[in-house]
C-alpha cells in the first residue's frame, strides 16, 4: 500500500510538472512543447513563433517548475522538522523566526536603498535581486545562528520556541519602524518581495539553488534516525544514549538552512511546511520517519507545482501571489488539524 502511494506521488508529480510546462497566460500548443523537449539545440533553427514558445518555455516555465518543485520539498521537510522537534502539529518552518531575519535582511536593504543611497533597489534589476537574495541569506542565517548558540543552552523546548517566536516579533517590529521612514517605491518592491514568488528564479540563480536543494534534501535524511528518536520523548531518547540538545540543534540548523535558501530564492513562501507534514501522516497513516521524510519531501513537491499551476492559470493577467494560493490549500488543512485535536 505504501509502494503504491509512493509511486502515485511521484506519477502526480511528474503529471503537474508536465502541466506547468503546458499551461500558462501564452497558449503553447502540446506539439510545440514535445519539439522544444525533444530537441533544444534546434532553438536557432525554428521560426520566430516557435522560438518565442522556445524561449518560454526554457526561460520561464522549467525555472519555475524546477524551482517549486525543490522548494516546496525543502519547506515540507523543513516543516516537519519542526514538528518533530518540539512535537507541536502546528510548528512550522517560520517557527523559530528565521524566515523573519531574511524578511528583515531584505527590509534592510530595500526598504534603506532609497533613504541613504537615493537610488530605489527595484530599479537596479538583476543587480538589484541578487542584493535582495543575498541580504535574505544573511539576515536568516544570523537569525538562526542565534537560534542555535540559544538551543545550546536551554535545556526545554517550549522556551526555545518561544525565543523563537519573540526574534519574528522583533524582526516584524523593525520592519515596521523602516517602512514608516522608507518611500512608497521602496515599499512596493518590499511587499512584492513579501508575496513569494517561484518565478524569481532563473538562469545561474536557478542552477545553483537547485544544486543547493539537490545537496541538502539528501542530507536532511540523514537525520530520519534521529527524528524517530526524538518523537519518543527527550527521558526515552536519553535511556536510548541519543544527546539531546546536540540531536534538537543539528535538526534546527537543517531546518533554519533548508528555510534560509527557499526564502532567500523565492520570499517567504507560508502554509507548504505547515501543511504537507500533515498530509503525509493522513496519506501514509504512520509517525516513521523513514517513511514520513520521503512521503514529505514529494507531497511538498508536488503541492508547490500545483500551487504554482494555479497561480498562473489561463485567463489570469500575470500570475498570482504564490502566498494566495498555498494559503487557500493550506489553511483547510490547519484547520482541520484543529478541530480533529479537539474533538
């Protein structure tokens, strides 16, 4: 039963992968998309309409497929990470505020670009998204070195993730102080930013963040053992000889770095992590990690693609914010969470 459910994620995969090559604002014709597939070197040789689908479909919608579908998974596994840490079904991969620190790096940037240095960010282009990238990076990564210099010296928690949770507060504090003294163009890169986007991502930006994702997924399965431990109770997993603290703070720094890359690429993209953990344990009806990871990493996958399928459907102008929509498939699903844990 389990084979099979693997095997119909990866199916649903591969279906909505296809998909968001083939649909979109621009009508390709299926034809077209196998041709462009098949043979990619022809690009020169093809007629001005079909080297436009070509540059389409090579430029925009394979980044963006190929960039949902590792960040979704990243998010998903992050999330469950979390969940398993502090073993809280409402944890997610922002639990701890370090999607906030790469909000507030970006804020930093963006939203003091135009004060100091006169010139708005959203003017300056590529230049321009690889500063925000790079400032997302930094302001996570602090915010989760902080996270993990604290993990190691508090014994509970419950008061880790309520430091956690203060650092967001903080951050969201003094994003707010620099919008009130940023201009309205400053905001509205800030914001744009702040609604995540899979589409961001493209060219050297997307071969390295899906390097990136290729390298830490692996090594997030890793800690499986260590997860399955965890969930047994910090008095049962110290019996079993596993160090806690060391065993919470390599799953946190796993977790801080996969939500570090996945915001720094796309913005806080909410409700995937939150969300697909749950998912899994209803598809799969198990707590193993071993299982779990894995189901996770595809269900996550899989749930980014569609998300990004509705988020540029035809009839749309543009596309949506990604955040609407995973949070259209992921509040129901909190929801019901709730009620279940009430009932």
């Amino acid at each position: 039963m389990k084979k099979l459910s693997f095997l119909l994620l990866i199916v649903l995969i591969v279906v909505l992968f296809v998909l968001n090559l083939l649909l979109g604002t621009v009508h390709i014709p299926v034809r077209d998309v196998l041709s462009i597939l098949i043979s990619p070197s022809s690009q020169g040789d093809m007629e001005s309409g079909s080297s436009i689908f070509a540059n389409i479909i090579w430029n925009s919608r394979v980044p963006q497929a190929l960039t949902a579908l590792m960040a979704g998974a990243g998010l998903a596994v992050s999330g469950l990470q979390m969940q398993t840490v502090f073993r809280n079904p409402l944890a997610g991969p922002s639990v701890l505020g370090i999607s906030n620190g790469a909000s507030l790096g970006v804020a930093l940037v963006v939203l003091m670009s135009g004060s100091l240095g006169g010139v708005a960010l959203s003017r300056l282009g590529y230049l321009g998204d690889v500063a925000m990238s790079v400032a997302a990076i930094l302001g996570a990564l602090a915010v989760m070195g902080l996270i993990v210099w604290v993990a190691q010296r508090v014994q509970s928690g419950v008061t880790l993730l309520i430091i956690g949770v203060m650092i967001g507060y903080l951050a969201n504090a003094i994003i707010g102080v620099l919008k009130f003294f940023s201009n309205e163009e400053d905001i509205k890169a800030y914001v744009v930013w702040g609604l995540g986007s899979f589409a961001r991502v493209s060219g050297d930006q997307m071969t390295l963040f899906v390097v990136l994702m290729a390298i830490l997924l692996p090594l997030s399965m890793l800690l499986v053992k260590t997860m399955n431990l965890l969930l047994l109770g910090d008095a049962y997993a110290r019996n079993l000889g596993l160090n806690i603290q060391h065993a919470r703070t390599l799953v946190i720094l796993s977790s801080g770095v996969l939500v570090a890359i996945v915001t720094a690429y796309c913005g806080p993209i909410m409700f995937i992590g939150l969300a697909v953990p749950h998912l899994a344990r209803a598809l799969f009806r198990t707590s193993d990690h071993r299982i779990l990871m894995p189901a996770t990493l595809l269900a996550g996958g899989a749930l980014a693609l569609l998300c990004n399928l509705i988020a540029r459907m035809p009839g749309f102008e543009g596309a949506l914010p990604v955040n609407s929509v995973t949070a259209l498939v992921g509040a129901p699903v909190i929801a019901a969470v709730l009620f279940k844990k009430h009932e």
